[in-house]
C-alpha cells in the first residue's frame, strides 16, 4: 500500500452544545485506493467528507492532504488544493444549474482557476464518460439520471483531481444504470490513478468497488479494515446487519 494521500485525525463535527453528529473520527486513504465509508441515513458519513474536502470546518480534529494540514491552509494555499480534490454528489440533477448547458458547466471549473477550454477539449471530457459531443448544447433537464450524473463526474475530473469524494453517486439511479457508473468509477480510476472516498449504505456495492471499509454508526467509526475481511468476517454486529440489508449488485 502506498503512503497516505488523505488522513482524518480525530475529526469532530458539533451542532450545539448537544448535537455531536461527527466523534472522533480517526482514518486514512492511501494513493490509490478506494476507501468505502458506511453506515446508515444520519451516521454521519457525508459530513466527514465534506470535512474532508474543507466545505465545512469540523470542532475539532485535523484534516492532512499530502503531508500538509488543509485546515491550515490559507485561502491561496487551498484554492490550489481544491484542484486536486473533487466530489461528486448523490442528486445528479440538484449538481447542475439547470440555466447551463453542458458546454458551461464543464467549462465552469477552468473558468474559476483562470483558465480557458476549448470546445475540443469538453467534448474529449464528455467521451471519457461516455457521452456524445453533441450533449454540449443540451441543457439538464434533457438527460436521463444516469447521464446526468456522467456530466457530473466529467465536471469533477475537469482539473484532474488526485482525490474524489463519490457522496452515493448511484442512489439515486436505477439498478442497472448504477451498475454502469459504477464500472465507468472504476475504469476512470485505473487511466487515472484516482483516490476515492466512496459513500455508501450498501456493503454489496462496496464490497465490489472499495479496497478497505470504514463503518460509521451514530457519528462514531466503529470498524475499519479490509473489504473482503470486514464483508466476510464483520467484527461488530451493527455491520452483519449492514451486509444483510443490501441485496447484491450486479456489475
């Protein structure tokens, strides 16, 4: 395994004096590898990514990027940093303005960074995902779930990233259309050597895409280690109940 790209240490996320959603919260995420994160609706997984990825500030705790501490990092140091760090949300649709086309929302990122991108260049990004050059010119609300959410990972890769966040990319999406991006997040990360945090309720589905698993319950991880470890011998019997909630995928 190679060396740590991103390490959560000791993160704690508190709304009040009495809501403690995030507790302690301790792992890392090795070049390379993709990380499932687990657990049930309100466990607390999607904000420790976006601590992760600094959208929002945790209590307490520290985030490191590549060796520096992206909680210290001061608006110039992490508007570089944000280049290489992306994510990908569950809602393909509420992730697209719906007044831009697509030739503008892939165009948006290089925008914010200063940069310029040819037509030629978005239409390659839109092959990448499997997506015709002609969707382009078409607006969101003229795709299907699946191709949506194709927009939204060519988006995320736009700078190549080092790391992505995969907030339950394919919930939203029927069975089968889930499988197929599912296998696109993996083809991508092989030409790429992406990082992925990939969250998830589904142990089947995580079992299939993600080297290691980190199990969340009620704000706390409570069990951590390799996929095929964890999936066939779980330690903690609020996992056995995750492993037995989720029928298999087939991808």
């Amino acid at each position: 395994m190679s060396v740590a790209l991103v390490e959560a240490r000791g993160l704690v996320k508190e709304y009040g004096a009495n809501a403690r959603v995030v507790d302690g919260v301790s792992f890392t995420i090795a070049r390379g590898e993709t990380l499932g994160l687990v657990g049930e609706s309100g466990s607390g997984k999607s904000t420790v990514a976006r601590m992760l990825l600094r959208l929002i500030e945790p209590t307490s705790g520290e985030v490191i990027y590549d060796g520096r501490n992206l909680l210290a990092a001061n608006a110039r140091e992490l508007r570089g940093l944000r280049r290489k760090m992306q994510v990908v949300f569950q809602d393909p649709f509420a992730a697209l303005n719906p007044r831009m086309c697509v030739q503008e929302i892939l165009a948006e990122p290089f925008a914010i960074h200063g940069e310029k991108c040819g037509k030629d260049r978005l239409a390659e990004m839109l092959a990448e995902v499997g997506l015709e050059a002609s969707a382009l010119e078409r607006y969101p609300h003229e795709f299907s779930g699946g191709q949506r959410q194709r927009v939204n990972i060519a988006r995320a890769l736009a700078l190549r990233p080092e790391f992505v966040v995969l907030d339950e990319p394919i919930s939203a999406l029927d069975v089968s259309v889930g499988a197929q991006v599912v296998n696109l997040l993996k083809d991508l990360q092989a030409k790429y050597g992406l990082t992925y945090l990939f969250i998830s309720h589904s142990m089947p589905l995580v079992r299939y895409l993600c080297d290691r698993v980190a199990v969340m319950q009620r704000g706390r991880l409570v069990e951590l280690g390799d996929c095929e470890q964890v999936c066939e011998d779980p330690r903690e019997a609020y996992t056995r109940e995750l492993i037995g909630a989720t029928p298999e995928m087939r991808v």
